[in-house]
C-alpha cells in the first residue's frame, strides 16, 4: 500500500473514532508511525486530506461493489449483500462518512463527494427508464444504512436487507408495466 492511501486509511479510522477535531496531520504520522511531517508532505492542508479522505472512501465502496456484483444474483441480492458487507467489514468507513458530512468545518465539494461515495446514483439510474427510480433505491439503501449505523435497526444480514429492497424493485417494475402494485393500502 502506497503511503497516500495509508494516511487516507488512517484519517478515517481516526475520524470515526475521534471525529474531525482529532484529525490532524501529527495524529495521522503518530497513528501510522511515520517521522513529523509526513503526511503534510504528502497532503499540504486539512482540506486536502479530506479530499483524500473522500476518494478513498468512493474507491472503497467501487471495489466493494464490483466485488459482489460478479457474484451471480438478482439487483436485491447483489445490493442486500452489498450493503451487509459494508455495515460487517466497513463499518469505521461508514461512521467516518457520516461524522465528515454533518460537519459544517467540511468543504461543500468534499461532502457532496462523501454523499456520493456509498451509491452511485448514475449506477443506479442505468438499472431503470426513470431516474427517479434509480434515485430511489439510492435513497431506501441510505436508509437502511443510517438505521443500522445509528442504531435503529439491529440487523444488517442480507435476507433481512433483501426485504425492502425487493419490495422497492417489485413496486417499480409494477409501475413500469402500467399497473399499481398491490400496497395493501386500499
């Protein structure tokens, strides 16, 4: 691993875990044993660690992705699977997200990058005529992820996942045909 990417590894893992006021460039060279300095060399500014931080975390969840998505299955398989892998292996990715998008001290273009960095909403959007529907499902799996991650949902396995997301896709398909789908609602 090249040394950019290990101090953008080591600023998320000191963001989830100290939050943004801990991320310096001294507590990224003493976490990863390197001289003073080092990751200032590498990253001049705070800013331009965070833009590290950013891509990191987009490049992660690509691979991620790609990953499982090469495993045969259906989108809400794939996309259950998907999410239970990052809420089981990728979780310090996620709470150092989340940290760095509600903090104001971050660069706007840094927090849109963060936003976009689980889903891709232009993947998403291929899967349907409509983008709104590729839009949605970005949003239901964002959902999903907050409950677990704050704590109002207690499991992430993919058959617990799997439910919501089929029952989204159920619904587009029915309105792609035409047809209402049944909600139960009436």
């Amino acid at each position: 691993m090249d040394r950019r990417t290990a101090i953008a590894d080591a600023a998320l893992e000191v963001v989830a875990r100290d939050g943004l006021r801990a991320l310096t460039h001294r507590a990224i060279d003493s976490a990863l044993g390197y001289p003073a300095g080092s990751t200032s060399y590498y990253f001049r500014t705070k800013s331009d660690l965070l833009t590290a931080v950013a891509a990191r975390l987009v490049e992660l969840s690509r691979t991620s992705f790609v990953d499982i998505a090469g495993n045969d299955g259906d989108v809400a398989t794939v996309v259950a699977q998907y999410l239970d892998d990052a809420l089981t292996h990728r979780m310090v990715h996620l709470q150092a997200r989340y940290a760095l998008m509600l903090d104001s001290a971050v660069a706007q273009d840094v927090r849109a990058t963060l936003a976009g960095s689980l889903f891709s909403r232009e993947r998403a959007r291929e899967l349907f005529d409509d983008p709104e529907h590729g839009d949605g499902l970005v949003s239901l799996c964002e959902g999903l992820v907050a409950d677990v991650v704050f704590g109002r949902r207690r499991s992430n396995d993919v058959a617990a996942m799997k439910v919501p997301i089929s029952v989204y896709l159920e619904g587009v398909r029915s309105s792609l045909r035409g047809n209402s789908p049944d909600t139960g609602l009436d």
